[in-house]
C-alpha cells in the first residue's frame, strides 16, 4: 500500500515546515513539497491540518493484577483507545511479583499483546527479585528484544526490591547497557503514615496524599540517585510528581548521575483538589506517587518547557469505580491505585500545554514521541519523521473541538478522570506502519496490526 499525505504542517521534535510525505508499505520513502504519484496511490490531503510522528506512550499498564484486583483494559481495549488518541506505540510495564519466574512473566505479557495489538508495542521488564537465577534470566529478555529494565521502590514485597536486590539490578543493567525505569517512594514512611492516618479515623480517599507526601517520593529519588551514582547505571524516574523530587534528580544529574525525568499527564493537568472530593469520587483520583497541589503543576510545566523533564507518559492504570475502587471504602489504602488515561494524553497536552502556550509544537512533539523513542531504543524507526522512518503517522486536526467522556471513550473503565473535559483538536488520521488505523477519528484498522518492537540496548 502506497500513501501520499499531502500540503500537511510537518512538526518534529525539531523541524516546522509545510510539505508531503510518501509512504511505501511500512517506511516514509519521500518527503517533500508538490510530490507527483499515480492514481493508484490514496492520497490523503492534510491540508489546514498539522503531521505529526506517531506519539509514543513509555509507561503503561494493560495487564496489571495488582493490590488484589486486575486492571481493566486488555490489548483489545488499550491499543484501540491509544491510536484514536494518537499513541501509535505502548511501552507496557511488564510487572511479576516477588513469588514469579522473570521468563514465565515476559511469556504471559507477550501472550496478552501478541496477535491482540493494533499499534506497536514493547515491554520495560520489572525485576521484583534478584536471586541467583535472575542475572541468565534477565540477559535471556534482553537478548529477546527487551532494552529496558523496571525497579520499584515503593510496594514492598510485591513489586518492590531490597537494596542489595536494587543494587545487583544496576550493575547488570550498566553492564549490559539497558535503562533502568524506577518507581520512587520510600515505602516504610509511606506504610508508617498509612498506619498512623487509619488509626485516626482518616479513611477516605482525601488521606491517600498525605500518606505520601512530597518527602516520600524526594527520598526515594533521592535513594535511587546514590545506587545509580555508584553504580553508573543510566535511570528513568517514571510519574514524577512533584517539585522537590525532580529538584534532587536534576542535582544528581549536575554531578554526572546518568538520569532522566518522566512525569505523566494527570500530573499537568489535575491537583489534589480532585482526591480530596466528597462521596467517595476522589477515589477516580487515587494513583501513586499522588496527584499533587496546583503550584508543583507550574513547576513541572516550566521543567517540561526547558527540556529538564524528558517525557510525558500517562501511567495508564485503568480500574472501574464501580467493583475495583469501591475496594478502598472506608480504607483508603485498598483503592486500586491508578487513573485510565491511554486515550487522552495527547489531546490534552494538546490542549492544555500547546493551546496554553505553555510549551510549542516541537516540544509537544519531543515530549510525547521523540524523547521516548530515543531512550528506548526506538529512534529514528520511531519518534520523528524521516526517510526510512516506519510510516507512523499521525494527521491532527487543531480545529475540531470534543468532550472528554466515558460515555464514548474506548478504554474499558466506566469512568473518565477528565469526565466533561473540552479538547482543542483530535487525531483524525493515524497510521501504524503505513496502515491506516484512525480515519476521521474512528478507529477502522486492524486489531491485530502491532508488533512487538525489537530493541537494542543503547546505553
Ligand atoms: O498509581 C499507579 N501509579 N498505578 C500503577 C502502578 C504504578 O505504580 O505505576
Ligand atoms: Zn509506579
Ligand atoms: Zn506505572
């Protein structure tokens, strides 16, 4: 299949031009402006409309049993919602537990993606433990495809590894050049606090901030800085919340710590206002580390503005109201921790960031696409627009105008944490390797179009 989008507004992380762009079976084979093709060639005209490369969402969770439920989404669900809201590639945590086998665990995740996708896909692979099996285990998913290690600091003895564990991770992660993806919070402060505020009656899901308070995810960022400074280990700190914890890793990144900085789009556009409302709607809004006040929201915009924050992720954890986080009344530390958020990152950075002017176009585009597929060893098959480039594409329309809503939103939760929220654009057209997937912003591709994306360490 050929396709010729043309007189389309091309934005990369660092180009802004007007022009077309050929695409021949999965590769952008020609950019350039006035481009002449037969009649066998779909034209799509992107006139008036900007082009931007496929966006890239570097954390999310699709199969994810965790705190005694199972998040909502299957790759069905998820891919579906991603591409109509322009993501044409997943990077799904792929998260066992302190009891499960590393190799099993990648099986099953890639069970759950594999012939079920309908964008591109790949996993940052969790080590929860660190016993004498896991260093061959470990090299054998890395020799898979898998260039990127996951580390939790926070949900002891489930996700969460021991120090020596954490360190031994590091070490193998700098010897065999993979990055290393971290949750940070320190998990004794967050269990003691959690204690104390149930003992004093504080239930509700307005108590799940102050169980992990700014000083929480500081320390922990903290922490991960020491282990990463010793060992030389390049770090990613995923959701990063709040002011004082990308303060210590920008520190760390001063005397030479090998670190970058995601935060995710609940981050940007939500306060702790949301989790503190009544009738129980704050726990839509429990996720960790916790969504935070509005004035660290100025801070993380100016960070992301001046390229000291990397990425925008969403953290995609997806669980329905009814049934998952009703498990946290009347016990705030039992709500499902998480927000569904795979289909509206972009429209809202969008929205929210571009349209505000608080970041320009190649920005937007660096946050949301290149810098991820740079990280990961992805770029330039994916992140930018290119020759050679896979033809992920997509055609977004800055004059359409839409309502956020679970109603119509395709992701598997029955509500949306931005219920009622005005979007300035939409993707209209997608492509996935040269496959259409979106056309007027209706998904009309093929679920099972993904592929697993084979990466190389690059660090
Ligand atoms: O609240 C969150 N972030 N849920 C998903 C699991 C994790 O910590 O990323
Ligand atoms: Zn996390
Ligand atoms: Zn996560």
């Amino acid at each position: 299949m050929t396709i010729l989008i043309r007189n389309g507004h091309i934005v990369t992380a660092t180009d802004d031009y007007h022009g077309d762009i050929l695409c021949e079976g999965e590769t952008i084979t020609l950019i350039g402006e006035g481009l002449n093709v037969g009649d066998d060639v779909e034209v799509i005209d992107a006139t008036g409309k900007y082009v931007f490369p496929g966006f890239i969402d570097p954390h999310v969770h699709i199969y994810l049993p965790f705190m005694g439920t199972f998040a909502k989404d299957n790759y069905g669900t998820a891919s579906r919602a991603a591409l109509v809201g322009g993501t044409t590639t997943l990077i799904e945590m792929c998260c066992p537990n302190r009891t499960e086998d590393p190799v099993e665990a990648f099986e099953l995740w890639l069970a759950n993606a594999e012939g079920r996708s309908a964008c591109d896909f790949t996993f940052h692979m969790a080590v929860s433990r660190f016993d004498d099996q896991t260093e061959s285990k470990l090299r054998q998913i890395v020799d898979r495809g898998i260039a990127s290690f996951k580390v939790f600091l926070a949900y002891k003895d489930f996700f969460g590894v021991h120090d020596d564990e954490l360190y031994k991770t590091l070490r193998l992660a700098k010897e065999l050049g993979v990055i290393v993806t971290a949750h940070c919070e320190n998990e004794t402060i967050i269990t003691e606090l959690q204690q104390r505020l149930l003992a004093d009656g504080k239930t509700g899901p307005e108590f799940h901030e102050p169980s992990r308070p700014v000083g929480v995810e500081t320390a922990g960022v903290s922490h991960l800085m020491s282990f990463a400074e010793a060992t030389g280990a390049h770090v990613y700190i995923v959701h990063t919340s709040c002011k004082p914890a990308v303060e210590v890793a920008l520190q760390a990144m001063t005397r030479g710590v090998n670190v970058w900085v995601e935060t995710v789009i609940p981050y940007l556009v939500l306060d702790s206002t949301y989790a503190e409302q009544s009738n129980f709607e704050g726990a839509k809004y429990v996720m960790s580390p916790p969504i935070r006040s509005a004035d660290h929201q100025d801070y993380l915009w100016n960070a992301l503005r001046h390229r000291l924050i990397s990425t925008v992720a969403t953290d995609h954890a997806p669980f329905d109201f009814a049934g998952q986080k009703e498990m946290g009344r009347g016990d705030f530390t039992k709500i499902p921790n998480g927000i569904p958020t795979v289909q509206h990152r972009v429209d809202l950075l969008y929205s929210y960031g571009v349209c505000q002017g608080l970041i320009d176009l190649c920005t937007f585009v660096d946050c949301a696409s290149t810098q991820a597929a740079k990280l990961f060893g992805l770029f330039p098959r994916k992140g930018t627009i290119a020759i050679g480039s896979d033809a992920d594409i997509v055609i977004y329309d800055p004059e359409c105008r839409g309502v956020i809503s679970a109603a119509t939103h395709l992701m598997a939760t029955d509500y949306s944490a931005f219920e009622g929220w005005p979007i300035e654009g939409r993707s209209d057209t997608v492509l996935v390797r040269g496959r259409v997937q979106v056309r007027d912003g209706q998904f009309v591709g093929d679920v099972s179009h993904g592929q697993l994306l084979m990466r190389k360490p690059t660090h």
